[in-house]
C-alpha cells in the first residue's frame, strides 16, 4: 500500500466499467479475461474474441476441479446475471470445473473462522485495506507467479493494482475502485431555494448548505454522515485527510497513533458542528451503509458521503430521482484553494492459500476471465441495454481495474457513449479528485474505535473532542500497534 496521496485528475470524466458493479462495500466479482499461460499448470490462453486458444501440455482444462465463489447477494439482482452469465461463458471453455456459488460476504471479523473451518471460499471478494492483513495472516495465497505470467498485468491499474502488492508478491486481484465523494440531492437544494455550490467547495461551503436544506419537521437532514458500523470512522476520516491528518506514523518498525492530531481535532469539531451548530445530520443518527445511503436515496437526506457509484445508483434504480439531480462532489477542502482529499478504497478478489494448486490456477483463471476481453465488454454492453429497457441506469465506478488511457479503456468509452442511460460523472468534479490510500495497519480496528468516538459527539452536546480522541488513540496503541512490528 503506499502512505502517499495519488492525485486522480488524470481520470477525469473516465468512469469506465467493464461489468455492472456497485461501490463501496457491495462487491462484485463480476470480472476477468483473457488469460495467458500462468506457469507449468496454466489453462489455455483467449484472444481479444475471447475464444480459447491451445492449451499448454499440463491443461487444466482436463482436470476435474471445484472452486467456490464469491457469488452477490439475492438482492443484486443485475449483479447476479452477469455472474450466471459469466459462468455459463467459463464453462464453456472449462467444461471440467465446478463452480460453487458461495453466499459467504467477506467480514474482517469472520474470515478467521471460516479460513480455521476449511470454509472461506476458493475465490473471495474483499476490499482495499484488507491486503496486509490478509497476506499476513497467511488468508490469502501469493499469486505472484500467476499475476507474473498474465499476459495483461501491465496494463492493470496500478492505483488499485498496487494495494495488494506488498513488498515484491502479489496477493488480491483489483476489481474497481473510487474516491469517497458526496453525492447531493439537487432537487432538495432547489426546493428550498439553496443555491447548489461549487465543485470547487469547501467545510464551510458544506456546512451552510446542509443547515440551509434540512427541514426536520418534514424529516430532512441537511447530511446524513454515517453513524454506526466501521463505516462511520471510514466516513470521518475523509475529513481527518482533508485537515492534513494521518491515521498512523510508521518509522523505526514501529506503528504510532497520529489520528488524535490537531487534523484530528479539527476534523471532530467540524462534525460537532454539523451536528449541534447547524443541526443538519437526522435526528436518529445511528445510520450504516445502508441506511444512510437509503435516506439519500428516499429524499430524506440532500447529502451522503460515500464511494458515488453506489448512492447513485440507489438513487436513479431505486428512488426514482433524475440523473440531472443526483450530483456526484469531490470531497469539500478544509479551505479555500485545499485539496479535495477522499479515502481511496476499492473491490478485490483473493484467491485461498488452502486450496490446491490446480484450484488456485483455475480460480485465478475465473477471476481474469472477462478482463480486457471483447466478449466481457459485449456482456456489459448487453447489460447496459437490459437496464434501459427496464428503465434503468447503468453506473460506472470511478476507476476501473484497466488503466484509463489504454486501448480498452477507449473501447469502453465508445460503448458507454452510444447509451443515454449510462450515468456520467461532472468532468470539473473528477478532476478536483485527490485519492488516499487507507492506513497499512488494522485499519477496520480503527475505524471501529472511531466510531465509538463520533457517537460520543452526536450524541453529547459539548463531548470534550481532545479527549475522545486522545483516548481512542491510547486504545489502538495498546490493543493493536504495539504488537506491531513494520517492515
């Protein structure tokens, strides 16, 4: 993982999507291509057409294998019909392999157990500050000779690509990515006469439109920020990044605390304001993912804070709203003429270090089977077209797993231009992007004990800030990063 911000104006106006995927937490494994040789025990190769071609002397493809998959959940209905699809098309090339669609969803606080229990699945999906802890509790399998051999890995994305290669071994393939960002309700904004404010804002620009826009007596927050669940420290420390702060120090192969920061103070007392000076966020306070996203979605809040795509598709495929009054905004600066900071975080597939190797080839296989392919740009395409028949909208996330400027990345800008029911991302906003990367060490540790904090501060007026955090800090000191040792 690297400590140092990416900044993502280069991705401007790119939102490419190769399949149908949802942001944030909502993963998919929904990608893949044509795959070359990957060491002695590789399957065959595909060309641009996705058809296959020789298979090298020791084929997988005449070896009875079963692998389990990340499989979405019943509610992804779209999701779900890329990945039979999907399957239907790698089946057809491996007739010798079993696929077992598993229901399992990653959780931090579970994959032990199940990696304990021969459970986890042979291919899972995780996210972006998963990678360390992952490969150092030896839950996810070195596919470095596998990544090594594909024959498309330089022109994978190194932004995600590499949050999962750690020293000189790869361990997690990149699915999609995003920048935290807010998404705004225009429609709320004009209903009361709020004057709808720049790409360019800032803290206080945010802070006077979420006071002017909520109503409480009809319901309406001004912002709905995340309140329970790790998700809620994942949302504040878009604002620790934005002030200039930092999660953790690490140097001297030690890991400090560094969140309980003047940043830090500041950070906090811009949510205490938010939540007692402009009385903005909902009077039930308590929102996960979920929640908050579905009160944006529903017209209950004008502003949520999350990786856009999925906010915005909840909003178009299931509030009914118009694409003209779903806004998608960087980050606000702290000031005037700051950066537009967000979390930079992102979808991953893991392949089981428990499985054997053959099982690993194949799900390494499975996971690359559409990427970079023709026939996996024309099943989105056709899913771009069943959405519109449906009245639907089809949402790009904001980085893909190809690099922008290549050869696929211009493929996939001419499909997306031919549909009207492709959602499309403000140029201006995309490039004021400023990606961060998520903390090396126990980041979901942390963002669970920040979470403990900013209830402190909605739910007390006057919480002495210094003090939540300067103890929240001495709990991830003593419980997690002193047991540490960076390399």
């Amino acid at each position: 993982m690297r400590k140092t911000s990416i900044t993502l104006a280069t991705l401007a106006a790119s939102a490419l999507l190769l399949s149908a995927c949802g942001g944030n937490n909502n993963n998919n494994a929904s990608s893949s291509s044509s795959a070359a040789p990957a060491s002695s025990s590789a399957a065959p190769s595909a060309d641009a057409s996705g058809t296959a071609s020789a298979a090298p002397a020791d084929d997988l493809t005449q070896k009875k294998v079963t692998i389990s998959i990340y499989y979405p959940t019943p509610d992804l209905v779209e999701k779900r019909a890329l990945e039979d699809d999907k399957i239907k098309r790698f089946n057809e090339v491996y007739p010798n392999v079993t696929i077992v669609k598993s229901d399992w969803q990653y959780n931090p606080n579970e994959i032990g157990m199940k990696m304990g229990a021969g459970e986890a699945p042979t291919l899972f999906n995780t996210y972006a500050t998963e990678g360390k802890f992952l490969a150092e509790k030896g839950w996810a399998a070195d596919i470095t000779d596998l990544f090594n051999a594909y024959q498309y890995k330089d022109q994978m994305n190194p932004i995600l690509q590499d949050q999962f290669i750690l020293g000189d071994k790869v361990y997690g393939i990149a699915q999609q990515g995003y920048v935290t960002g807010t998404v705004v309700n225009k429609k709320l904004l004009d209903d009361k006469g709020v004057a709808v404010p720049s790409y360019d804002w800032t803290w206080d620009d945010m802070l006077k439109t979420a006071q002017a826009v909520a109503d409480p007596a009809k319901g309406i927050a001004g912002i709905a920020p995340m309140g329970k669940g790790n998700e809620a420290g994942w949302n504040w420390t878009n604002f620790l990044f934005e002030a200039g702060g930092e999660i953790q120090n690490v140097a001297d192969g030690k890991v400090t605390s560094a969140f309980n920061s003047d940043a830090g103070v500041k950070a906090m007392d811009f949510y205490n304001k938010l939540a007692w000076e402009a009385k903005a966020i909902p009077k039930d306070w308590a929102l996960g993912w979920g929640d908050a996203v579905g009160a944006f979605a529903q017209g209950r809040s004008a502003m949520v804070i999350a990786g856009p795509d999925g906010p915005v598709d909840q909003a178009l495929n299931q509030g009914g709203m118009k694409p003209e009054d779903v806004l998608v905004y960087p980050m606000p600066a702290a000031q005037a003429g700051g950066k537009h900071t967000g979390v930079l975080g992102g979808d991953f597939l893991v392949i089981n270090p428990n499985a054997t190797k053959d099982e690993q080839a194949i799900a390494f296989q499975y996971a690359v089977f559409d990427y970079f392919s023709d026939k996996g740009l024309a099943s989105a395409e056709e899913n771009i077209q069943a959405r519109k028949k449906d009245n639907k909208y089809f949402i790009p996330p904001v980085i893909q797993y190809f690099k922008d400027d290549s050869e696929y990345g211009k493929k996939v800008r001419d499909v997306y231009a031919k549909y009207d029911n492709v959602y499309q991302y403000n140029a201006d906003s995309q490039a004021l992007l400023d990606g961060k990367p998520e903390a090396q060490y126990n980041t979901q540790d942390y963002y669970a004990t920040m979470t403990n904090v900013i209830q402190e501060v909605f739910s007390k007026k006057g919480t002495d800030v210094k003090g939540q955090l300067d103890a929240a800090a001495k709990t991830m000191q003593s419980k997690f990063y002193d047991a540490i040792k960076a390399e």
